[in-house]
C-alpha cells in the first residue's frame, strides 16, 4: 500500500515540473525593442467607417504619441531612427450592421543584418494588436482607447526585453 502511494506521489511530482519555475527565454521579436527611446510614428490611412465616425489620423497620432512619450519613447522625425507603422481595419459583422469589429496593428521596423546576403535591411521585427468589438456609436470612443493599448503592448515589450539581463 505505501508503495503504491509512492509511486502515485512520484508520477504526480514528475507530471506537476519543477517546483521553481524555470525562466523561459524571450521572443526575439520582443527582444528587438529593447532600448527602443525614439522612433517614427506613421499612420496608415484610416478606414471609411473610422472616418464616418468621425476617427481621425490626427486624433490616433495624439494618443499613440502621447502614451509613448509618456512611457519614455519619444516620437521623431528623424529618417534614420525605427518607424512604427500603424495600421487599423475595421470589419461589419454581417447579422447585425451596427456591430462593428476593430483590429489595431502597430509594427516595429527597424534596420536588421542579414548575414548571409551581408547587408542592413529595414524590416517588421515586432508587432503589437488591439482587438475590439463594438457598436458604431462607441468606434470613436474605443479608437481612443485601442490606439493607447496598442502604443502600450510595444511598450510593454521593450520593459520585458530590458528586465532580461544577457
């Protein structure tokens, strides 16, 4: 009887994993923003049904800038520096007109070696989302709300990869 419970407690223990957690390693999408203080910021122009409700890339701009800025990465104009691209899609939900979805992509691109062509590129190495369904009265409001979360998933990202110490 006493061996079979030790058996038991055994496997359990085995299945269960370490008690400590092991650290995993980060993404290296992640890890492509650390130290990211200044970059670009573009605007990709904004859907129809943004527009209709009165969503503009001015108003997107402000509150992206403003949660980057305020989460230590300045906006510049600066060709040199990495671009964060925004881009925004909205989607009809087809049984019902009035409720729409909202999908929010902000993407890092910055300079990257290739190594075996030996050159720099510019290219995505991070991408942030926003997701939200809603009723078209609320877009404006939850446009607002979607353009700082997605500034704050990239900001997030670069406080993961800066905790991690090489």
């Amino acid at each position: 009887m006493i061996g079979v419970l030790v058996a038991v407690m055994a496997g359990l223990a085995a299945w269960a994993g370490p008690a400590v957690p092991t650290r995993r390693p980060v993404a290296d999408d992640v890890m492509s923003v650390q130290a990211l203080h200044e970059a670009r910021l573009e605007i990709f122009p904004l859907p129809r049904m943004l527009a209709a409700a009165s969503v503009t890339e001015d108003q997107i701009r402000r509150n992206m800038t403003e949660a980057l800025e305020n989460s230590g990465i300045a906006i510049v104009e600066d060709e040199g520096m990495s671009l964060l691209k925004f881009k925004a899609k909205t989607i009809n939900y087809p049984q019902d007109d009035n409720i729409v979805g909202l999908v929010f992509i902000l993407e890092v691109v910055q300079e990257a070696m290739v190594h075996r062509l030996g050159k720099n590129f510019m290219v995505p190495t991070y991408s942030g989302g926003a997701v939200a369904i809603t009723t078209r009265d609320q877009l404006a409001v939850v446009s607002e709300e979607k353009a700082r979360e997605v500034a704050m998933a990239v900001v997030r990202a670069g406080r993961v990869s800066s905790a991690i110490k090489d």
